[in-house]
C-alpha cells in the first residue's frame, strides 16, 4: 500500500484567502463610495464658489469675513476628505516607472522641511550604497513616504531626532528594498499599534480621518509589498515597508 502526502502551508493560503476577500469587499465599497462622493461634490462645489464670491464683497474688518473663511476652509476639508474614501475604497491604477527610492526620499523630506525646522527635529538619513531601482508608481510611493514623515514629525511635538534608512533585502527569493521612518516621540500604546491600518482608526487626537496609514497599507501592498510598525511607549516608532526592485546585488549574479 502506498501513501501520497501533501504539505500544503495553511497559514499561506488563508493570507491570500483573506486578501481576495478584502479585494472583493473593496471593491463594492469603491461602487458605494464613487456614487457618494459624487453626489456630495456638487453641493460642495456651490457653497464654495457662493463663499468666495461673497468674500470679494465682504471687507477683512467686517466680523462676517471670518466667518466665510471659516465655511470655505471646513468645505475645502471635507473635499479633502471624500477625496480620501474615494482613494481607499477604489485605489488608482498603477503608473509605473523606474526611479531610486533614496533619491524620492530626499524629494519628501524637503517637502517638509518646514514643519521638521519648526520643530528642531534633527534629520538623519543613511541609504546603503548602490540600491537598486524602484519600478512603481512615483507618485502613490511618495504618498507613503509623506505620510509616513508627517506622522513622525507630529509624535515629536517637543522635538527629537527622524531617522530614515534604505537598505537591499531579499524576501523570499525576491530582492527589494526595506525603508525604515523611525522617531523617538511618545509612542504608540500596544492596544493601539495593532489597529493603525484600519480604515477610519484615529486616536482622535488629529484631525484626520483616519484613512492615511489605511491608504498606505493599500498602496505598499497593490505594489507587492508589506508595511507593518513597531513602537513602544515613551521611546518611539519604526514604520518599515519593503517593496519589490531590481537590486545591484541580483544583477551582478545574473
């Protein structure tokens, strides 16, 4: 009598199980989300431009000014806002192209150079020597990056010292590169770290919706990655994603 047997990796197999069903379930919320804002824009689009008109009319001095500029900022956030569902329950369509991560890195820190000079926060930045290249979507990648910055700089409200690094790494047999964002603000509690990627998390205190670390996960992982966070209470936060490239070390063995 003869037995065959299969070694079949179950936890494999409900990953990607979990991942069709949250594509499927994303992919409704896209249907659901584009009619919303759809029809919330039009509405939008009228108390702004009747606020601005009514601005041109209406000096500084006059008590009613700022009051207009208060409805025209708040409807400009709530654009921003359905902007930001629309993003996460219906991602863009990849534009891919060919560029170095350290050099998109540089782009976004300068970005926010102002915020991270009004802080004092000091910058350290080490990239390995000859990285490979990126093939994705610029534009989505320095989305990430932003976001990620932005939130380290926010953890250091009283100052610190941001940290970003770029390094090959090779992930099941496929080279990419790991990037690290870490800062030694106040940290983030263990009953919150696990929930940071769900949609519409927020510790309430910023004002954001809760979508940002949400969109991120979706854009590393549309692109073959994975992101995930480490922290710990009063000492700081790591954010790491890995992305898939064409690294200088695979090259030299092909």
């Amino acid at each position: 009598m003869v037995y065959q047997g299969f070694n079949v990796d179950i936890t494999a197999l409900e990953h990607i199980r979990a991942q069709l069903n949250r594509s499927e379930r994303l992919a409704t919320l896209g249907q659901v989300a584009a009619g919303i804002a759809h029809e919330i824009r039009n509405p939008l689009v009228g108390i702004g431009s009747t606020t601005t008109l009514l601005l041109e009319d209406i000096p500084e001095g006059d008590s009613r000014h700022q009051d207009l500029v208060t409805i025209l900022k708040e409807t400009r956030r709530l654009d921003r806002i359905v902007n930001q569902i629309v993003d996460y329950a219906r991602p863009r369509d990849l534009l891919p192209v060919t560029f170095q991560l350290e050099d998109l890195v540089r782009e976004s820190l300068q970005v926010l150079n102002e915020p991270i000079k009004q802080k004092a926060i000091q910058v350290e930045f080490h990239p390995s020597a000859n990285l490979g290249s990126i093939q994705a979507d610029r534009d989505q990648i320095k989305q990430v990056l932003l976001n990620m910055i932005q939130n380290a700089v926010e953890a250091m409200s009283e100052g610190g010292c941001l940290r970003l690094s770029v390094k090959e790494e090779t992930t099941e047999r496929i080279p990419g590169l790991r990037l690290k964002v870490e800062d030694n603000g106040k940290g983030i509690s263990p009953s919150t770290l696990p929930r940071i990627f769900e949609p519409f998390f927020t510790t309430g205190k910023y004002r954001g919706t809760g979508l940002g670390l949400a969109i991120c996960r979706n854009i590393i992982e549309s692109h073959g990655g994975e992101i995930y966070a480490e922290s710990q209470s009063d000492i700081g936060t790591t954010m790491t994603w890995w992305l898939p490239c064409v690294c200088q070390s695979h090259l030299s063995t092909v």
